[in-house]
C-alpha cells in the first residue's frame, strides 16, 4: 500500500491512506508528505465499519479534495496464525471464512460506494483492485482468499457496467 501511495505522490498527487491501524497510517502520510511536497492524510479503518468510512469521505470532502482515484489493496490473505500450513478445511470456522469476505469484499464495496458517490458528481473516476493470480490459481488451505480474489474479479466487471455510464472506470 505505501507503495501505491509513493506512487501518486511522486506524481503530484495528493494522497489519502487508509490502514488498520491509524497511527501507521498517519505515519505513511507525513513520510510521503515531507518526502514528495504533497497533501498526505492517514486514517485508521477497520472492516465491518461503514460509518468511519462515510466520516473518512466527509473529512476529505471538508478539505474540499475529490478523490478520482480508489486503489484497493488491503486483503485478509486467509491463512491463520500460519502463512505455510494456511487453514484447513475442516478446521476453519465459518467466522474466519466470513472475516477473509468481509475484508476483501465487503470492505471495499463500502470504501468504493462512498468515492462512486463523488465520482458520478464529477463525472469521472477510476477503481482499481490489486487482484491476486489465485483468483485462477488455487493454492492450498485457502479456499476464502481464492474465492474471495475470484468475487474481486467478477465484482469489478459489475461496476465497470454499473459505473461506466457516469464515467467511472474499473479494473483488477
């Protein structure tokens, strides 16, 4: 994400960071801020939280920015306490299941909702999704993030048809 972040800062543009945890999330920002000369704001956010992403929207809106740029990264890789052993069928609970959708799906449906809002105002905007090759590719013990990288897909696909008559585009 930081990446994406320094990415548009070297260009000129200013940017706004999202994170789990606001405090790094404000760290990024001044360190972008202080390194590229551009506006830089972090906000913590966690999942399941559709009221702070509104008052991240009316904060960036009160600043009087228009964010035509939604660059979606955060994911819930799915794998428990162990990246190389991940979860296992029979073990993972229907809560950690949910928890990698809510995420990679839910979340960002909320966070793209708000911008979409401003976007069709302005008549322009871009969505872009960092996808994943499991959404073709399956690995194992990690049937959620692979189902949920294959929703990322096919969700992006119904808002370029749902969003392109406003000029919105959307791409993984």
């Amino acid at each position: 994400g930081y990446a994406i972040a320094e990415h548009f800062a070297k260009e000129g543009y200013d940017v706004f960071i999202t994170s789990r945890s606001a405090e790094r999330a404000q760290e990024a920002a001044d360190k972008i801020s202080a390194q590229y000369g551009v506006y830089a704001k972090g906000y913590g956010l966690g999942i399941r939280d559709e009221e702070a992403v509104k008052a991240i929207f009316a904060d960036i809106d009160s600043r009087y920015c228009f964010v035509e740029t939604v660059v979606l990264n955060s994911a819930n890789m799915g794998f428990g306490s162990d990246p190389a052993k991940g979860l296992d069928f029979f073990e993972q609970s229907v809560e950690e299941f949910q928890e990698v959708f809510e995420t990679n799906l839910v979340w960002n449906f909320m966070i793209i909702r708000q911008a979409a809002i401003r976007m069709k105002e302005h008549g322009k905007g871009a969505i872009v999704f960092i996808g994943s090759n499991t959404s073709y590719r399956a690995i194992p013990n990690r049937a959620a993030y692979c189902a949920s990288k294959g929703g990322i897909n096919s969700m992006s696909k119904a808002f370029a048809v749902d969003l392109g008559k406003y000029g919105i585009r959307s791409n993984v």
